[in-house]
C-alpha cells in the first residue's frame, strides 16, 4: 500500500479532547489505482493529532472494515504532508500552527 496523491479533501466529523487530541473523518479522492491495488471500496480518512506531540493517519475501508496505517514510508512525503496539514487547519486545538 503506497499513496502517492489525494485530492479534494473534505473534514466529515471531528472530535476534540481538549489539551490531549484532535480527532478527524476526512472524505476524499483516492487514486483508483490505490482503491484497486488494495480493495477498496468506501475509503475514508482518519487522522489523530495529539497535543503532547505526534499523529495517526490511518485509512479505515467502510465497505470492507479493514484499517490501513499510513506512514511517511507508505505515504508520498507530500500527500502525507497534504494530509496533515489540512487536519491541522480544520481542527479545534491546533489551527494556531498554520498561521
């Protein structure tokens, strides 16, 4: 599993414990390719940001239920830049660091 770009990325739900994380659903595009590679069928994103330091991006499957985790290894370091950077932005806790 190698996700090399996505697009259009849309915040569906969020989760805020204050002072401890940031919790987000994320819609977007994947490349068909990566939704054929891997089976796919409702791929979502779910990203943790946590205040101490660190996050998870994870790729969880609705029609399949299975959970994929996403690394900067697994991950072009621009998507996973991308990712991020656009969690940052539409979480409650974190949105300070963007500006």
């Amino acid at each position: 599993m190698y996700l090399n770009a996505i697009d259009n990325l849309q915040l569906y739900s969020q989760l805020s414990l204050t002072r401890v994380e940031d919790r987000m659903l994320i819609k977007a595009d994947f490349p068909q390719k990566f939704i054929e590679e891997n089976n796919l069928v409702d791929p979502f994103l779910y990203v943790t940001i946590y205040a101490r330091g660190g996050e998870r991006v994870r790729v969880i499957d609705e029609g399949t239920t299975k959970i994929y985790h996403l690394t900067e290894a697994t991950t072009s370091p621009l998507t996973y830049h991308q990712i991020l950077t656009f969690a940052i932005e539409h979480s409650k806790q974190f949105q300070h660091l963007t500006s």
